[in-house]
C-alpha cells in the first residue's frame, strides 16, 4: 500500500479555468465535479462552481482545486507553494515557461547556490511555485 501527498487548492469561482490551465501546462487526465452534480448547494449561484476536480499525469503529478463555497470565508495565502522538482531539465523548463507566462517571477530560474538550477513564480491564478532542476553531480 502507498501513500500520496497532493496539493488541494482553493480558488473563489476560478477553479475551472485554474485546473484547466494547470492541464494545459502538465497535461494529463483532469476530471471535475460541480456543486449541482454533487448536490452539495442548494445556492443557485454555485450551481456550476467547482466541488472538486483532480488533474493526474503521465508523470505521477496529482493536483486537486475547487471552488470555496459562498458562505466560507476565503482569504488567498501566500504561506504555501507547490513545489516541482527533477532531473529532467527539458521538461521542467518547460512547465516553467507556462507556470510563470501571466504570473510573476519572484526568484528566477538559474543556478542556486547549492547547485542546482531553482526558480520562484506565482502564476496567473496566485499559486506559488517553486522549480528545482538536478545540478550534474560533482
């Protein structure tokens, strides 16, 4: 048996777009339920927010979102990132370019002090990221 741990986010009525860009970026299989199809509000206005969808990669990469119901209180953090680190230098580059198209590079991607290649951004919907690419070992 295993055990996974994945990044759940949480979007006020931007989930979809969220999850869907989050797919455009990793690829992958992404399936979404809304409150209507759950039964999980009889506030019309949520109707066709995001209950929960889940994004799973080729790669193993499990991401979940979902919209924040109207009657909680959503305040957006910024005491967490999404961490996504590798020897694959290509692809992570690449999941960068996309993370960071819209968003904001807060620590660019290029040679850390300890050797390996490591980036910071918040893409377009505040989600933070942190990229770690393998350095050549010495």
């Amino acid at each position: 048996m295993s055990v996974r741990l994945n990044p759940y986010l949480g979007f006020r009525d931007t989930a979809r777009q969220a999850i869907e860009f989050y797919r455009s970026v990793f690829g992958g299989e992404l399936t979404m339920n809304t409150f209507a199809e759950l039964g999980a509000s009889e506030d019309p206005r949520e109707a066709n927010k995001i209950m929960h969808s889940m994004l799973v990669t080729d790669d193993g990469l499990v991401i979940m979102a979902a919209d924040t119901p109207n009657a909680m209180p959503y305040t957006p953090g910024s005491s967490h990132s999404v961490s996504l680190s590798g020897d694959d230098e290509a692809r992570l580059r690449g999941y960068w370019e996309k993370l960071s198209d819209g968003g904001a590079v807060t620590v660019p991607l290029e040679q850390a002090p300890w050797g390996d290649t490591f980036g910071m951004c918040v893409d377009s919907f505040g989600v933070s990221w942190m990229v770690n690419i393998t350095g050549a070992p010495a």
